[in-house]
C-alpha cells in the first residue's frame, strides 16, 4: 500500500508538473513570437525549470492525500 | 461473648474515638472498645448476659454520636475510587499506554504538524499530540499493538531526532580496550538499553536507555557482573540534558550566523556595488568568480542546515519551512551561477549572490534569536528540575552516609542540616527547623517544621538540622508531580490552536502555490504591462529574473512559524509562570473557560474557613472575662479535644497563664470536670450544669444566639455557680474576605457552598463578603447544585479542597483544587493551587486572562504580518508607487525573521506583568 501510494503519487506529481511546464511553455512561446525584443528563448526554459520545480512541489503535496483517499476506497 | 461493629457518625478526631470509646467501655459487661474515626466505627466485645447492643449505642449517642443502622451507609464520599477524575490515567488497563517523547530537529509548526501526523497514521497510536515549541511529542497508544521504539521509529525515519535518556558512568578495573568491548556486549544484550559506547582511555561509559525498561542502578550491576566498577557521574538529569542540548543549539546557530555576516558583507558590497556602480567598493570585490566562491561557503556552511532539511523531508513526502528558505535561496544562487559561468545574453548578467548570502543570514539570525528566546520561555520548567538536590544523607546502620537522591527509597531515614535542601518528600521525626518552601509554594516566610511534619523535597531547611522518614521518592515526590502536571500542560493544545494548526499545516503548500502564481502573474502579464523593462530602478533585467525575484520574495517574506508558535509559546510561559506561583493550570482549555467564568463558588469549611475552630466570644456572669477564660482554659489544659485547644491557645493568645490542674476528669459527651486551687471547675453543655444543679435559663438566650451563628457555647462554672460562657468556631481564613472583594472587583458573582444550617452559612457569608449562599448541601449534592448554577447559564468555577468536593470540581466548568486539598481534589480539579491562599485563586484567574490574551496577540501579529508582508511581496504596490515599490528578498527574509522573534519577545513581557494588582 506505502509502496503504491509513493508511487502513484510520484507519477501523478510529475504528470502535473509537467502539464503546468507545457502550459508554461505555449504561452511563453507565444509571447516569444509577440515581442521577441522583451522575452527570449532562456526566459522560457530558466522559467520551464522554475515552474517544474515549484509544480512538483505543489502537487507532490497534494496527490499524496488524493491518491490515498483513493486507494482506500 | 459477642463481637459487634457498630457505625457511628459524627466521630472527627482522635478525641472522639477516646470518647466513644470510653463510652463504650463505661457499659457494664463490655470487656473490650476500640473506635476508628476514619473508618467511622466501634468494634465491641460484651458479655450478652449482662448488656444489650442498645444499652451501648445508648451510651454512644449519649457521649454525643449518632449511631447508624447497620443497612445505613455514609453520606460522605470516603473513598476516592468512587469518584472519576478528570485527568487521564498514565497507565490504563488493557495495554493504553501515555507516552511522552523528547524530539529534537524540529525548525517549525510544519514539523510538529508532520511528525504529529505521521504518528497518528500508526497502527495502535490513539492520540498523538506534538508541541513544537516544547519539543516534545505526548502519544497514548495501544503497547499491545505499538512499541514505544516503534514510535522513535517512526520519528527519526522523517528525519527528526529522539532525545534519549542517557547516563554516563564511571567505569573502574578496565585494562584495555577489549575490556571496554566486554562490557558493550554485555550491556548491548540487556534489555532497554539503546546504545553503549565505553571509552577505556577515559574510563567513561555513555549509555542510551530507556527508564521504563531498566534503571541507572541495573545497568550499575550488569557491569559489575562482568567484573568491573561502575558509579553514575552527576550529568544526567533532564535538566542538565535539556540545557546543555539548548547551549549546543545556540552555539551552532551563533556560528552560522557569524560565518554567514562575515561573508554577506563583502558579498553585499561587491554584488551591489557592481550592480549600483558604487565607486568606493575595491574592484577585486566585484570579481564574479570571489564572489561565487564566498557565496558557495555561504550556501554549504550556515546554509547547509537548510537544504539538508529540506531533503530529509522531500525523502519522506514532508515539506516545512526548510523547504521555502531553500527554494529562495537556492534559485537566487543558480541563477547567479548561471550568469557568472555561462553566456546567456545582457539581461542575465546580472547576479544575485547578495540575495542569497543575505537571505541565508537574516534566516540564520533568526534561528539564533530564536533557540536564545526559546531557552527563556521553558525557563521556568528548567527551574523548577534544577530545584531538586542531587545527593541526600541517609543513616546506614547507625551511620550518615550520603548518596544519590535517585537511590532514597521509602522509609529511609534522612537527615538534613541547616542551609540544606531537603533532598524528598518525608515527616519529621526528630528536630525542629524552619523551611523556606518559596521554591515549591510561592510563600516567601519559611514554614516552622517540628515533629510529625510533612517536608517536601527540594524545599530548603533553614534552621535546625532534622531528621524524617523519607515518604515520597523518585517520580512520586511533590516536585516531580509538579514537573510532570506542567510539562503536561504545555503539551496540551488550547482549543484556539485549532485555527492555528489548520493554518500552518496547509501554509508551505500554500505559498508554494502564491509563489507560482505570481511568477506567471508578473511573467505573462504584469512585467509588459507595467512596463518593468523601463521603471524596474535595477538597470536590465529579463521577464524571468523580475517574476522570478518576486516569486523568490513571496516564499521567504511566509512565516508559518509566527503562526506555529503564538498559541503554545503563551501557553509554556503562562503555566511556567503559574508554576513559579504556585499556581498549576493543567492545559490551554482551562484558559480558554476561565475566560467564560462568571460565577465563583467556594466550598466552606478549609477553603474560606480554616477547617479548626478557634476561640470567638468570652462572656463574664461573675468576675472578668480573663478569669472566665483562665478557668475554662484550666479545665482543657489536658483535653485533646479540638475546642479545648481553641480556648487554650485564645487564653494564651490574650497572655493569660495557665496553670496545671489538681486532677481532671473527661465527662463524655458534656464535657470536663478539674479541680484547681481546691475548686471544682466544670466545663461543658448545659446538661452537665443542670445535673450539677445549677440553672441554665437565665442565659439561654446568649446560648442560643452563639449557637445562632455558628459557634459552639460552654458554659463555665466554678463550685456550682456559672462564671460564664466560652464560644469557639470555624474562623475565616485571614485572606478570605480580601479574595472576594476583589473576586467581586473584578465582576464575578461569589458564592459559598456549605452544609451548614442556612442562618449560620449566612452568618459566615456576611463575614466574608458572599452573595450568595448555598446552605444544608450534603455533600454528594454539591455537584448537583453547581450543575443547577450552571442550568441557570453560569459558567462556574467550583474552589474546594475534600474528597468530597471532586465531583463538584468536576461538574464545574473550571474546578480550582488548594494545595492543602486531597489528592483526589487536586486529581478533579483542572488549576491547582499549591499555597493554602484563597487570594491565588484571583490571581489563577488573572493568570489565565493574561496568557488567553497573548495568544490572542501573537495570532493577531502573526497572521497580520503574513497577510500584509505576502501581498507586499507579491507586487501589489508596484503598480500603484512611484518609484514602483517591490520588497527586496534579504529584506523579507529580515522581516521574516523578526516576525516569530516578535511573537516570543510578546510573550516574554508576560515574565515581567505582576499577577497582583
């Protein structure tokens, strides 16, 4: 059950992280391709890292509890 | 011949078994009499052939008792297992077990919160309580299903530590280091010991244990029965532990931060001199690869402690404070790496080692006020340990001999001699001294100790040496029950925690959560459209670094701490400062209902009244009162009864000498008969003069009026003439009438629960002060009439001291024991008060008000300073300030630290507030 929570729970973490860097990274490129005098390439991918690295701190505190919930019944 | 039992109510003291007694024995044909006042009976061997059963009850209540019926039992609650304490038993039946752990590594409430959770997910565990600022966790578990290594367990695996019990032994007759190894395997087998480590070099053998499975003492003689010589050094007490881990924390802490200011300094000049153009600056201090070296010395020394934390954590799925301060920090310090090492365009140029070494030491400085601050407020606990006496002299075979205070067992006979602190609890056998008990009651004038006196242990004899039967040892003494009834207290929550506790656990997530939205916020929207690029006051900057020094601001300026700690720190300080007062209040929900309380209700005899009667009226028929009262107190010179002292000690009072009479004769149940100077003095009712012949009537009316108010009336008589009339009572205690004023003062309703007859309950109620009376209560009906009181919409506080009050103490909202009470009073009753003074139970509530007020404040700051600094930090005012306003990070990491710094040094004014106005 702890090992299957852990796990369900990593993975859940970093799915979301990674949805929320995707999300990130569409409305980055964008302002990329908008104003390409303000924002640059390295303001995306230093800004993708920051997001995962806050989203997996997030969601790693949420899923947790969820995935138990569920895992309980 | 027969053998009989009779129950008798009314017996008080051991006058009256004397009296029932010779009642009994008085009876023709009774061969044997024995009486028991606290059992409340006679046992009885006659001769059925020349007495009855009736003819000796008859001679019973004669003497003045009431006899019961053999089906009849006693109104009074004598036995303390009838009643259900309040308090929850250590040690319950069926393997529910109460357990409390010292925990070390805890930073924040998060901690607490985290450990707390985990141990309430364990199998078995009931309730598990963890107080950050006391660091201590309180578990009551199943020991059927859950050990207590598995709670340690399941502590340390989240990365936090188990103080452990540990002793250091002197260790003899070692001569290399296996020897040293012999006694490691010898100990490491025997059960309860956690860990052994013995030093041949230094002769010393450190050992880990745990109390409740083997004492100091046996791991003495596991080592000696493998041939060596073990004896306990004085370095193990939890006070001595406790203290030496709080310096040890603070040393570390003090380090950090000078190692962190030294190197933020020219860290901060070369940063920002770079950054700012700041001429004065040397140039080799804005060399980018110095200042990356300083700064690295920054994050792995005082920063380290942080990010290990961090990690210990994220291992077990836990996040705390480590984790904002680290993140902060963290993100400042490879963003500066990056623009120092690599090419990433002009906008990244730009490094921020000042933010980081500068977060790092205000943090830092922080942690340090902190564990300084946090020392003061379990000051008065630490105290109170370091009271008890280390060794104590005992007599051994005739001979003084001194030993450890943990080695005194019961019975033992201890001697102390002046200037000396008793080291147990004992009754004086031999000496008389004075003892300053300040230490223990708060009562500054020493207490006059002769024999027969109880002395309490770590009390000081002043004085004359003594010597006393040791009672009271080990965790059963006075001290070590006050220790464990405020250390309990402490770890209790208060119910105005709960917000608190909601609060802090879900705040990391919280701010994470802020922090991510504000980056997006300033990196999509808010860095075009407030034109940042051009009004940012910081030279070039890109959209990442701007929503990212942001973000960074938002995670650091979050104090969960400020939250954590505003609840439990005013309540350690409260208790302790009660303690120190002689006041003990068993937890945070006793302060939240004394602050509801609008009705005090005082049991009469022992609490407002002093519980012995004393000399109150001398009326002279012939002669003077002097004389009348020289004779009266003539005639109970030899009495033991308890109103022939009263008359004794008010004769001397008056400075009248008594001397010894010719002859004296005890008259069951009128009275007493002497003579002195060769005249025949009686004293007694109004039926030993009539029987002597002498009328009564014409001061009926006197003995009515006394008897009117409460006070029992003799009559005095000197060779058949009534000389006069000698009245004693129940007297108020000095302070009585001065505790219900300001009780009264302070907008409470008073009330005084009694048995007594109404007009003299109300006769005593004038006397003091009291509005309203509760009369001819039984006193298994006194619960009954505070729950009425309380049907009404009162919140009661019942004061009381007998077994008889408990139920009432504990149907009252808040039950308030004094200290002169039984230990089933002081068990029901949820504030004690350690001092025989009624005026404490004013300042117990004024105690109570004053710590509901702190938490009151702190939470106020707490939440204040997090719900201004956190929208501040996110940007709010940059719009809407000209030059726009942003909050530097070392700046929110100063104001962090100030803001749980703010909340400890609140509470620590409390110290310095009088508890008496």
């Amino acid at each position: 059950m702890e090992k299957k929570l852990g796990t369900y729970s990593l993975v859940a973490s970093i799915a979301t992280s990674i949805v929320i860097v995707l999300l990130f990274y569409i409305l980055a490129a964008s302002k990329v391709s908008i104003n390409p005098q303000m924002y640059k390439p390295i303001d995306i991918y230093a800004g993708m890292v920051y997001v995962f690295v806050l989203s997996m701190i997030v969601s790693a505190s949420i899923w947790p509890g969820i995935i138990e919930k569920k895992l309980k019944g | 011949m027969d053998d009989v039992i009779i129950k008798i109510r009314g017996m008080m003291c051991g006058h009256c078994e004397k009296t029932v007694t010779e009642a009994a024995k008085s009876v023709k044909g009774v061969t044997k009499a024995s009486s028991d006042f606290n059992k409340g009976e006679a046992k009885v061997s006659f001769d059925s052939s020349i007495t009855t059963l009736e003819t000796i009850k008859k001679a019973i209540i004669d003497a003045g008792y009431e006899v019961m019926e053999e089906d009849e039992t006693c109104p009074l609650l004598l036995k303390p297992a009838i009643i259900e304490p309040r308090a929850k038993v250590v040690d319950k039946v069926g393997g529910i077990k109460k357990n409390s752990i010292k925990i070390t590594g805890m930073t924040c409430a998060s901690c607490a919160q985290n450990i707390e959770k985990a141990l309430n997910k364990i199998d078995g565990v009931i309730k598990a309580s963890v107080n950050f600022s006391f660091e201590k966790a309180v578990v009551e578990y199943d020991s059927s299903k859950v050990s207590t290594a598995d709670l340690e367990n399941a502590i340390t695996s989240l990365g936090y530590g188990v103080a452990k019990s540990e002793v250091t032994l002197k260790v003899g007759l070692m001569h290399c280091a296996s020897c040293a190894l012999n006694i490691e395997t010898a100990l490491k087998k025997t059960p309860g010991i956690k860990s052994v480590n013995v030093s041949f070099p230094l002769e010393r053998a450190k050992i880990a244990y745990d109390p409740e499975f083997i004492s100091v003492q046996d791991i003495i003689k596991v080592i000696e029965s493998v041939g060596y010589t073990a004896s306990e050094k004085l370095e193990k007490s939890d006070a001595d532990r406790e203290q030496r881990a709080r310096e040890e924390e603070i040393k570390r802490q003090k380090i950090n931060l000078i190692i962190a200011l030294v190197l933020a300094i020219p860290i901060s000049l070369g940063d920002m001199g770079r950054n700012l153009g700041w001429t004065f600056v040397p140039d080799f201090l804005k060399n980018d690869y110095l200042l990356f070296v300083l700064a690295t010395i920054v994050m792995l020394f005082p920063g380290r402690q942080f990010f290990e934390g961090t990690y210990k954590g994220l291992k077990h799925g836990v996040t705390d404070m480590n984790l904002l301060i680290a993140t902060g920090t963290g993100a400042a310090y490879l963003v500066s790496v990056a623009a120092t090492f690599l090419d990433l365009g002009e906008a990244y140029k730009h490094t921020y080692y000042d933010t980081a070494a500068l977060l790092i030491m205000f943090i830092v400085l922080g942690r340090y006020l902190e564990a300084l601050t946090k020392g003061k407020t379990s000051e008065a606990i630490r105290k109170l340990m370091g009271l008890a006496a280390k060794t104590a002299r005992i007599m051994v075979n005739g001979e003084e001999k001194e030993i450890l205070v943990e080695n005194v067992k019961i019975n033992d006979i201890v001697i102390v001699r002046p200037g000396e602190k008793i080291p147990v609890d004992g009754k004086v056998i031999d000496g008389l001294t004075a003892v300053d008990e300040s230490m223990i009651t708060g009562e500054s004038i020493p207490v006059e100790k002769a024999v027969g006196a109880e002395v309490i242990g770590a009390t000081m004899n002043k004085t004359g040496m003594i010597k006393f039967t040791a009672t009271k040892v080990g965790s059963d003494t006075a001290l070590a029950q006050i220790i464990k009834l405020v250390e309990d207290a402490q770890t209790q929550k208060a119910p105005i925690q709960k917000l608190a506790d909601i609060v802090a656990g879900h705040f990391i997530l919280a701010v994470h959560v802020l922090a991510l939205l504000t980056f997006f916020f300033w990196f999509f929207v808010g860095f075009e459209k407030f034109n940042v690029p051009s009004t940012f006051g910081m030279g070039m900057v890109s959209p990442f670094l701007f929503s990212l020094l942001i973000s960074i601001t938002v995670l650091i300026i979050s104090c969960p701490c400020a939250v954590g700690l505003a609840t439990p720190i005013a309540i350690m300080v409260g208790t302790g400062k009660g303690a120190q007062n002689g006041i003990l209040i068993k937890g945070g929900e006793v302060l939240e209902k004394a602050q509801k309380l609008d009705t005090i209700v005082f049991d009469k005899t022992g609490t407002l009244t002093r519980g012995e009667p004393a000399l109150t009226d001398v009326i002279a028929v012939k002669g003077s009162e002097n004389e009348v009262l020289k004779l009266a107190a003539i005639a109970e010179k030899g009495s033991e009864h308890p109103l022939g002292e009263a008359i004794l000690k008010g004769a001397k009072s008056r400075g009248i000498d008594v001397p010894d009479a010719e002859s004296f004769k005890a008259i069951p149940g009128r009275g007493v008969e002497v003579k002195y100077g060769g005249n025949r003095v009686l004293i007694g009712t109004r039926k030993l003069m009539t029987e002597n012949g002498m009328d009564v009537t014409p001061l009926i009316g006197k003995l009515e009026e006394l008897e009117y108010n409460g006070k029992t009336a003799m009559l005095v008589a000197e060779n058949n003439k009534i000389a006069g009339i000698v009245a004693a009572a129940d007297t108020l205690k000095e302070n009585s009438r001065e505790a219900v004023a300001e009780l009264h003062k302070m907008g409470f309703s008073v009330a005084m629960i009694t048995g007594d007859n109404k007009r003299t309950a109300e006769a005593i109620a004038k006397q003091v002060g009291i509005d309203r009376v509760l009369s001819e209560v039984l006193p298994e009906d006194k619960a009954a009439q505070i729950k009425k009181l309380q049907a009404e919409g009162q919140k009661v506080a019942m004061v009381g001291d007998g077994i008889n009050d408990a139920p009432a103490l504990t149907q009252s909202d808040v039950g308030i024991a004094i200290g002169s009470g039984t230990d089933v009073a002081i068990e029901s009753a949820q504030i004690v008060l350690i001092k025989n003074d009624v005026r404490d139970v004013e300042k117990a509530i004024r105690l109570s008000k004053l710590t509901l007020r702190k938490i009151k404040q702190n939470l106020f700051w707490a939440f204040f300073y997090n719900s201004v600094g956190i929208p501040i930090a996110m940007g709010i005012l940059y719009p809407f300030t000209n030059p726009p306003y942003l909050i530097n990070p070392a700046l929110a990491a100063a104001a962090m630290a100030a803001s749980s710094v703010t909340v400890t040094m609140n509470t620590l004014f409390m110290k310095r507030i009088k508890l008496q106005e």
